[in-house]
C-alpha cells in the first residue's frame, strides 16, 4: 500500500479514537471523504500518476474509503448508543407511589350520562357510534325526510358553513350512514340493526335554563322485520329505569318529526322541582327528554331498506339534559360553564 494511503489510514484510527461526540464525528467524515474531503482529493490527485501506478493506486484509495466509511458508521452507532444511556442516566428519577402535587380532574357529568347510557344499550346488543360533527344538509335534512323549505326546518334554527354545510343540529342526521352501514348485513343475515350514536349538537338558541346553544344528543336506531312501538316502549322503559335507579314519572304524547310515523314526545316529571314547575323545567313540570317514533317509510328506503319487509323505531335522547335530572343540576348553562369546582361534584357512582 503506498505510504501516503498507510498514514492517512492510521491517521483516521486516531482520529476516530479520540472522537467523543456525532458533530465532532460528522466534521471528521466530512474532512475525510466529503467533496473536498482529503481521501476524495486522494482519488482527484490520481490524474497525475503513471498509468501503471494508477491501478493500484486506485484500489488502494477506494479499499481506504470504504474502510473509513465503515469505521465512521461503526463509531456513529456507538456514539447514538452512549448518548441514549447519558440521556436515560440524566433524566429524574420518578416515584410513581409519590402522592400528586397536582389535583385530580374528574369527568364532565355529560360524559357519565353518555357512558352509562352507551353501557346500557351496549348490554341490549347494541352498538356505539360516532360521527362528525360538520354535516351535509342531505344528512342533517333531506335523507330524513325534511325537503328543502320544509317548515319542519324551521324547530332548528340551523349554524350553516360557508361551504353549504353545516353544524350538525340533530344526531338524526347520521340515521341515514347507519341505515346504509348496517342495512346490507340485515337484508343478507337477518341481523337486526341496533345502534346508538351520541354526540354534540349545535342551534342558534336564545338560552335559558333548559335551553343551550351546544348540547348533547344520543340517537338510537334499531330496524329489524316486525319491530313495533312495544319495542321502542320497553327499550325507553329499560334505559330510563337503569339511569335513574327509582320511579320517575313518563308521559308519551304525540309529537311531530318528519322522519317519524307515528312520533311521540317523552317527556320526565322535572327532578329539580319533584313536578311543581321551576325554570328549569319553563314551570311545566315536565322536562321534554326524548322524542322518538317509528322510522318513516321514506327514511328507511332512502336508507336502502325495504320498508314493506322491515320497520324500526328511533329516538334522541336529550343527554345534557339527561345529565341535568340525573345530577339535579338547575340550570343547563352550568355544564358548559367550564367551572371546576361545580363540575368536579360529579363523580361516576356506578
Ligand atoms: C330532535 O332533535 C329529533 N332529532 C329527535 C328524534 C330522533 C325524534 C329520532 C324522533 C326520532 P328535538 O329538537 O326535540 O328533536 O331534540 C331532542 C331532545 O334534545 C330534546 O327533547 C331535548 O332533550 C334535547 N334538546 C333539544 N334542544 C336542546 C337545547 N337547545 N338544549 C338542550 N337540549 C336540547
């Protein structure tokens, strides 16, 4: 091997041994085999030797490079390695058993209700979904059942986008994707459909103490052949019964929704007030929780499903007011007030 290349070479190992950092390694690699790197002007230099001499040269240079490319990448891989370990050894020691220096937060009571509800019917087959919160006006209106200009819209006073869609005002608005999600395993498999899907709803409300601008709803569907209001009876009965764990007084009156043939409205006797009339309840005495009916014929063929051969019920439930009577809360506005100390009284007691 020539002399220079021998020299260069255990020069690099003596460089590379001292080396103790990845910045100092990467100025080392780049004075080595970088564009103006010395084995790189090693190669240029070869242009001025002897033909004969070239050859060996050659192989002499490229064998120096490739051994020092190996031995920066070696080094690379040992440095990354000491650096995890330095890291690891520097970082302060935890003791998971320490009591907190920071107070435990607790979940909102909506929540509680949603998870207590979604426990409940989770029990009764069933199952949970979600969906967005930005709708089409063929979601939220039209595949329920609501034309254009119906006045049926007008119950809704409506946050649309710029982009012609809009803040979903009802968790109806996603019967339609379930219908058409669950419909083809039913019409194969006979499996009934049965789903629920909670979430948050917006309308341009004049609040009060029942009345906010953003609540929660939890929809439930289920389809199957020979479903019947008994059905949707005994299925309100079970979740009302199960959330609030004693008598609570139900009324069922008629009550008007397009996507609904018949629908009803029911109402609870108001917990805040024991039936009295608070306003709470807009001294009423009753609270209007959940409407419901039977799915429209219209709804379910929009939904791909025959509705000759099968019939199902719906309802939407109010959950943030579901909350408001579970937790006797008087005014609805306190659950989005974002204030810990009233929030934090709630705590699951399941
Ligand atoms: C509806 O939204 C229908 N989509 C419900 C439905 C579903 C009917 C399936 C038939 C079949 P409504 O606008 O009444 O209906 O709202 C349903 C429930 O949501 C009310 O009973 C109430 O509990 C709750 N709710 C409605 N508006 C508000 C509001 N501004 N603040 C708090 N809760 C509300």
């Amino acid at each position: 091997m020539d002399e220079k290349i021998l020299k260069m070479k255990e020069e690099i190992e003596s460089k590379l041994s001292n080396v103790s950092d990845l910045l100092e390694l990467d100025k080392l690699r780049v004075g080595y085999l970088g564009k103006k790197g010395s084995i790189t002007s090693l190669l240029k230099g070869m242009k001025d030797l002897a033909a004969e001499q070239k050859k060996a040269f050659g192989a002499d240079v490229n064998k120096l490079k490739e051994f020092s490319a190996e031995m920066i990448e070696k080094k690379a891989e040992e440095l990354k390695k000491l650096q995890v370990e330095h890291e690891i050894k520097s970082m302060p020691v935890f003791d998971i058993s320490a009591p907190s220096k920071y107070e435990c937060g607790s979940y909102h009571p909506i929540t509680l209700v949603q998870r207590q509800c979604e426990t409940i019917f989770k029990s009764m087959g069933f199952t949970v979904e979600d969906y967005s919160e930005v709708v089409t006006d063929y979601e939220c209106f039209e595949s329920l059942n609501i034309p254009k200009h119906h006045p049926a819209r007008d119950m809704q006073d409506t946050y649309y986008l710029e982009n012609g869609q809009l803040l979903k005002s009802q968790t109806s608005a996603a019967q339609n994707a379930i219908l058409r999600k669950y419909g083809p395993d039913l019409i194969k498999n006979g499996t009934p459909i049965r789903a629920i899907f909670p979430g948050r709803c917006f309308r341009n409300e004049a609040t009060d103490a029942c009345h906010e601008n953003t609540f929660f709803q939890m929809e439930g569907v289920m389809v199957d052949k020979d479903i019947s209001i008994s059905n949707l009876i005994y299925f309100m009965k079970t979740m009302l019964s199960e959330v609030f764990r004693k008598d609570i007084n139900v009324r069922l009156r008629p009550g008007f929704f397009p996507f609904v043939e018949p629908g009803f409205e029911l109402d609870i006797s108001c917990l805040i007030c024991g039936g009295e009339g608070c306003p709470s309840c807009k001294h009423s005495g009753w609270l209007e929780l959940c409407p419901c009916g039977m799915i429209h014929p219209n709804v379910l063929r929009e939904g791909g499903i025959d509705p000759d051969e099968y019939t199902g019920f719906a309802f939407g439930l109010g959950l943030t007011r579901l909350a408001m009577m579970k937790y006797e809360i008087k005014d609805i506005r306190d659950l989005n007030s974002g204030s810990l100390r009233s929030l934090s009284q709630f705590t699951d007691d399941e």
